[in-house]
C-alpha cells in the first residue's frame, strides 16, 4: 500500500536523500503477524529442545568436565543408557527456591525504589511512546554490594550460584514458563496496550514470541524488568561465584576467569550505562513479550551466557602473559567497533546529521513513514562511518567479544565456543528480522538503503 503526501519534490544533495511525496507501508511493522506450517513446526521444536539443551550444557560441565560428546559415547558403547543421563539432569530443591525467590523479589523491590532518570521508547506501531524507569545501573550496583557484603559477613559462601547453580537453572525455567503464560493470558484478556498486539492465528508462535508489545501492570513493566534485571544483573554475579568457587577448590584464581570477568562485566555495565538508548533497540522497540524473551531471561541468558566462567571452574586455564593480554585487547576491540557503532548512529540522529563522522560530513537518507495512528514520521538511515561499511557493523563487535570470551578458554573442548556459534546464528537471524521489519516500515527508502550499503554484517562476506 502506498499513499500520496503532498505534491513531489526532488532533493538531491551529496550528503541528504529524500524522497517527499510518497511513503509507502508494505505492511505493518514490527514482529510478524503471519505464519506458515513451517514456522509452527520450528518453534515447537525450540520448545523441546532448548531447556534439554541448557540442562545438558550444565551436566557435560559438571559431571565430564565440559565434553559435550562423551555422555553419547558411553550411551553408545554401553557403559550408560539415556536413563542414567536423564537422572543426572537437577531436580527440584526447596533451598533452591527460595535463593531464586528471594532474588526475584529483591530486584522487584530495587527496580520499584532504586532512583533514576525517565526515559522513553521508540514510538511503537500503535503509536505510543512509553516512559520507563532507567534505574539498571544504580540497581546493578546496589545487588553487587549488597552481595559482596552478605559474603563478608559470613551469611553464605561465595560460591554460592555456583553451588545451587543446577537446581537454580530448573527454578528459573520453571518460572520462565510460568511467566511467558501469564503474558499470553493477559494479552488475550486484559492487554495494555491492544493497538500493539500482534496475533498469528497460531497459539503456539503467538506464545512463543509473545502478543503484548509492552505489557504492564502499573508503572511495572514486564520486558523492561525481565530483559534488564533478574538475568543480566546476575549475570556478572554468576561470574563472581564461579570466581570464588575456582579459588575455593584451587587456592588461586586463573587469569582466564578474570578475563571472563572483566569482559562480561564490561558488555554488562555497557549495557546499564547506556540503558536509556537500549529502549530503542530491537529487543525493546520491537520484540513482543512471549515465551522467547520470558524464558529467554529467565534461564537461557544466564546459564548459556556464563558458559565460560562455569567451564573454567572445573577446567582452570592459566594462560600465558601475552595470550592473556592478546585476548583483553581483542576483546577490547570489538567493544570499541559495538560502541562506536551505536554512538555514530545515535550522534546523527540526535544531531540532524549537523556532525562529522570520520572527519566528514555523514550521508544519510531521510526515511518517512506511517504507524498505527496514522500519523507520519521520519527517520535517519545512515550510510556513512561504520555503517557505510556494512548494514550491521554493530554485529562485527558483538562478534570479536563473543569469541574473545570462548578463546580465554584454550582449545581443550569445544563447549565453551558454543557462544560463539549461538551468537553468529542469532545475529544472521536477527539481521534478517530485521531487514524485514526495515523493509516492512521504510519500503523504498529501504531499498535505496540497500543499495548504498551492499553488506549486511561483514564487508565482502555478507
């Protein structure tokens, strides 16, 4: 669909291109609100398979020091069958419980009474624009402290995550599933905003990838919070545990795991520092609040994005010197490219493009475009600095960390490279989500886009 605005107009200048008179509105945009067979089958099988693969992550590392294939191999030659494998899969814990509980309830409490500053979204499809509690950072500090001293004071080991971690990974996916229901039964019965609800015709994609936009319960907003808190602020927690249990069991702590430390720690405080631009990311302006973001958080980001740490606790690297410091500044690299990547986009779209990138002026395209409400709006596509090199030079950073995590892990199992695999099939995958939902919202502007900028992650690769 396409509609007429105005009469046309031709601008053409070296560093500005628009396009006035037309916008056009494939379909709507944002996640998608049809699907196939196919589509049903794979996420049924993500169901199945994902919480088996979290729990197998945790025994290959707990019970064969991180080999992902000698559990099959005794299967296999006899010595064990899948029902003794299932047994070493954790059962339910009261203790752990009420360590996840207590948790939970404690970032709630911080999140409602933490100060910090409004910050507001992307405007959604339906058009709403929505205020948020950008707090992370100050929360994120008060549940390190308050953690550090409950261990100081003797109120329980370090170690603790680490100790609990497997009955505390089933609680949490307990939860997640708890979770992702209640999301998809107050969409169906008391959504927040139902301008913004999007429905397949299939439940189960529907739950999976959730209906509600932005559900919320007060000033309680549940992607926020669940994105933004009981996972990602363990997750540098979770690190420090394994830390604590590594000097427990050996007497020193390796400089690999520091290396895991400080590199997550890092992304993580990255992520808090900046947290009022990720309200306008995709995870935020665009993903719904279903199954995938609700387990997801809940169980998949912390059991599977501190692999490296937990991997390290029973396989302990001690890394040559300027392995270890090849390894940092790797790291360090990619952090560089992710966050320079976003402060050039944010800078000329904060700046109307009156900035310079690389010491020019940036190019760019100007996008119009209609939401829900019908109202008209614009946005900037830039084609310069790092993203004239590549439609998501963002990804080429998040990639260099990832694999700089894997790497302080020597070469002895391929376990802790899984990040790694799993971040470069996400990112291909949220590069084509993406596009799609670009082309959907932009149309031709879009298509100009694309032709200006050939590659989608990495220059003359893809």
């Amino acid at each position: 669909m396409s509609e007429k605005i105005g009469r046309k107009r031709k601008q053409n200048t070296k560093t500005n291109e628009t396009n006035n008179d037309k916008i056009e509105t494939t379909h709507d945009w944002g996640r998608m609100s049809s699907k196939d067979n196919l589509t049903s089958v794979l996420t049924l099988l993500l169901f199945l398979t994902t919480p088996l693969m979290v729990f197998y992550h945790i025994v290959a590392i707990r019970d064969y020091r991180g080999s992902l294939t000698t559990p099959f191999l005794e299967i296999f030659e006899g010595s064990s069958t899948f029902g003794k494998l299932w047994n070493q899969f954790p059962s339910f814990s009261l203790e752990a419980v009420k360590i996840y509980f207590t948790w939970y309830i404690f970032q709630v409490i911080l999140d409602r009474t933490v100060p910090g500053k409004t910050g507001y979204g992307q405007e959604t499809p339906g058009g709403n624009i929505l205020p948020y509690r950008v707090n992370g950072l100050n929360v994120w500090i008060v549940s390190h402290v308050v953690y550090l001293l409950c261990v100081w004071m003797g109120l329980f080991k370090g170690s603790i995550i680490y100790d609990h971690f497997p009955e505390l990974a089933l609680v949490a996916s307990t939860w997640g599933y708890i979770l992702a229901t209640f999301a998809y039964i107050k969409a169906c019965f008391f959504p927040t905003h139902p301008e913004d609800c999007k429905w397949s015709g299939s439940l189960i994609y529907d739950y999976f990838m959730g209906v509600e936009m932005n559900p919320r319960i007060g000033g309680f907003d549940f992607k926020l919070f669940h994105n933004g808190r009981p996972g990602i602020v363990a997750w540098t927690l979770i690190n420090i545990s394994y830390a604590f249990k590594q000097y427990e069991l050996y007497g020193y702590i390796t400089n690999s795991i520091i290396i895991v430390n400080i590199l997550h720690a890092t992304y993580v405080l990255d992520f808090f520092y900046n947290e009022d631009w990720y309200l306008r990311t995709i995870d935020i302006a665009h993903d719904h609040f279903g199954w995938y973001l609700a387990w997801g958080d809940s169980v998949w980001l912390p059991v599977m994005y501190t692999l490296q740490g937990h991997y390290l606790v029973v396989n302990p690297v001690q890394l040559p010197t300027w392995t270890a410091i090849g390894i940092l500044s790797f790291g360090a690299l990619g952090y560089a490219i992710f966050r320079g990547c976003n402060h050039q986009k944010d800078l000329v779209r904060n700046t109307k493009g009156n900035c310079t990138i690389w010491g020019k002026k940036p190019t760019y395209i100007t996008t119009k475009f209609k939401t829900g409400d019908g109202k008209i709006r614009t946005s900037i596509l830039l084609t310069s600095g790092f993203w004239g090199l590549s439609r998501h030079f963002n990804y080429v950073g998040d990639l260099i960390i990832s694999l700089a995590y894997c790497l302080a892990c020597g070469f002895e199992h391929l376990l802790p490279y899984f990040y790694i695999i799993y971040m470069t099939c996400l990112l291909v995958h949220r590069t084509w989500r993406d596009e799609h939902r670009c082309s959907a919202k932009y149309g031709k502007y879009w298509s100009k886009y694309c032709q200006n900028v050939r590659w989608r992650i990495l220059p003359y690769v893809f």
